[in-house]
C-alpha cells in the first residue's frame, strides 16, 4: 500500500469480463453503482429484501435489473458487492449471504464497518476488498454520465486468489472512480476516517452553526438574518475553497477583515484536544461500541435527540426562513 494513484490506464476491466456482479441492495449507493457497472459494459445482477417489504425491489425492476432474493444473487455472484444499509448488514449477512458465497468468490463492500468490527466474519475463502466512492450515490452517477467520476478509495483485506487488488479496482473503473483517480487505503483506514469525519467535520460544523444562530438570537439578533449568517454563508465558501484551496479563498477571494477574523479568531473556536480525544475513542472501537448499542436498543438517545432537534427555533426559523427568501 502507497501513495500511488490508480487511474483509467492502470486497471483492466478485462478481469471483470464474463463474470457476475451482484449487487445487494439498491439504495442511495446500490442503484447507482448497479447503473454506472452495467453502462461499463458488465453483467450486473441485483439481490434485494422480500419484494413486498422492499420497494427498492421494483425499483431495480423498473431499471431494468434482474432482481432476485438475496440468497440466490449471492450463489450467482463472482463478485458480491454489499451495498445493503450498514446496521442490517449483520442479520442479512448470516441468514442470506454467508453460506452462498462459492469458493474463490470476491465479498465487496462500501464501508469497512461490519468487517472491521466483527458483525461479518467472512469465511476463509473468499476474497474480502472495499470500494468506496467518496460522494453519495446520485452524484456517483451523473458524474459517470458527464463523463467523469468521484474520487474514490479500495481496500483489500483478504486476497484468496491473488488478484484481489485487480477486482476492485476494476469495480472501481466501472463505477467511473478510476477516471478521477483512486487511493489504496486499509478496511481499518477507511472505517476510522470515516467514522472520526461523521464526528469531527459534521458534528462539529453542525454544531457551530447552531451555535452561531443560538449566540445571535440571544444576543438580540434578527432571527433570519442570523440563521442566514449561520448556515447560507457557508454554502459559496466551501465550493470555492474546494476549487481554488484555502489560502487562494481567504487570502485574495474573501475581503481581509475576513482574512485577519478567520486567521486571528478562528482557532479559538477550536478545541484540538478533543479532536484528538475524539480520533484515539475511534481508534479504541468507542465510538463503534456506543453505536451498535445505541441500535440494539432500538435508538433511544436519536429518538429523543431528533424530538429535540425539531422543536429547536433554529429549526422553525428554518422553515420559515425558506419559505420567505427561498433560493435568495
Ligand atoms: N449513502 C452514501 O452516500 C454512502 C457513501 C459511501 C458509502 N456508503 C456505504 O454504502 C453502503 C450502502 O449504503 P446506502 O446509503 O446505499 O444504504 P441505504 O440506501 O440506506 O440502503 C441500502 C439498501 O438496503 C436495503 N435494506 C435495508 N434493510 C434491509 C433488509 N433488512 N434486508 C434487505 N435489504 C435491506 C434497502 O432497501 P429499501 O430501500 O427497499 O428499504 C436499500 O436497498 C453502506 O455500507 C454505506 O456505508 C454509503
């Protein structure tokens, strides 16, 4: 594993060639996945949940997939690429998947959670890679049809027939990543990352904008203008920094009381200590812990957390502020 970047030229779409992909689960990655594999010129069938239960059932149908129950698609599958949503994959894995995959098969998967953390124990004989675009589906998808890709990242945890690397680089290809360009990292990297951003970069940036809004309002603001000031400023200025990087925008496209407020003020907002506590509880499993308790339980604290969350003004402000000033 390095820093080497694989594009379209370094990976084969040959291995794939007259093999089966099933793909399990047709969601917010699944649907799109399925579309851009099979618009590169692969066999891609679809494994789904009891049809009456499931509509994403139909909807594969109505894409024009063949659709079957989860079992069958794995016996089918060479490559078996698990996109079903993270907290079932467990109870599916083990009453559907686990003693269908054929000797010599490739498990795949979109995030290394369920592998990393025990709820897959997948058997011996089975190549076990990720591939992971780092976009949500619908933009994986009108990315392909523009003709470009998302960045994306693969990771081999177990290579039974020596060609592991190869597979999923080369379902990294059809869903367009190679096209962009695509990292090699490990399950571990990829669950962490993942799990320290959903924590750090969302919860934190969520958290200051409530923060913003809820300081203003208390201080005698304007709601609107504060809501406005807490979330819709931020929206032109991630755009920007994402294409022209962060110096470019505060240093010659922001105005330079912004550039002396963000370089003076902006690290006091910033508690590095619990970034860092935060990065060693992911890496204990902590986080993970906390999770799957919180869901075998039945999601108490997001039950409650939600109820409270709905009532908050910054919320009815919200509402409001968008039916008055819609796109403005
Ligand atoms: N969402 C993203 O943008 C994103 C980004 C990167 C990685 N990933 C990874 O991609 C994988 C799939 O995530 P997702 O967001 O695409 O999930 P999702 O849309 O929430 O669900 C995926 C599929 O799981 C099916 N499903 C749920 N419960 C089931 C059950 N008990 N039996 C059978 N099927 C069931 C859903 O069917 P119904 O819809 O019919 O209920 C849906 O087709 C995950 O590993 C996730 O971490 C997602």
């Amino acid at each position: 594993m390095g820093s080497k970047i694989y594009r379209d030229k370094d990976v084969n779409l040959d291995i794939l060639k007259n093999k089966t992909i099933a793909v399990l689960g047709y969601g917010i990655q699944g649907g799109p996945q399925a579309q851009c594999l099979r618009d590169s010129g692969l066999k891609v069938i679809v494994g789904a949940g009891p049809r009456e239960q499931f509509p994403d059932w139909d909807k594969a149908k109505k894409d024009g997939f063949t659709v079957m129950p989860i079992d069958e698609a794995t016996r089918k599958g060479d490559v078996v690429h698990v996109l079903l949503a993270d907290p079932v994959q467990p109870t599916v894995y083990k009453e559907a998947i686990h003693s269908n995959l054929r000797p010599n098969c490739t498990l795949s998967f979109c995030h290394g959670f369920n592998v990393l953390y025990g709820g897959i124990v997948p058997p011996e004989n089975v190549n076990v890679v990720l591939f992971v675009p780092n976009a949500p589906g619908h933009l994986v998808r009108e990315k392909f049809l523009s003709g470009s890709g998302i960045y994306g990242a693969v990771a081999v945890d177990r290579d039974v027939t020596g060609d592991a690397l190869n597979i999923i680089l080369a379902l990294a290809k059809g869903a367009g990543s190679t096209r962009v360009g695509v990292v090699e990292i490990s399950f571990q990297e990829e669950t962490e990352g993942d799990n320290f951003e959903e924590q750090v970069l969302y919860g934190g940036t969520i958290h200051l904008m409530k923060a913003v809004f809820e300081t203003m309002v208390k201080n005698g603001y304007n709601p609107y203008f504060a809501y406005a000031k807490a979330i819709r400023s931020l929206r032109s200025v991630v755009d920007v920094m994402d294409e022209t990087g962060i110096e470019e925008y505060i240093s010659k496209l922001s105005s330079r009381t912004c550039e002396f407020a963000v370089r003076t003020n902006g690290p006091r907002v910033i508690n590095y200590n619990e970034i860092q506590k935060i990065f060693e509880e992911t890496e204990r499993g902590d986080f993970a812990t906390r999770w799957m308790q919180e869901w075998q339980l039945g999601l108490p604290h997001l039950h409650r957390m939600r109820r409270t969350g709905a009532d908050s003004e910054m919320e009815k402000i919200g509402k409001e502020w968008r039916k008055q000033f819609g796109e403005g």
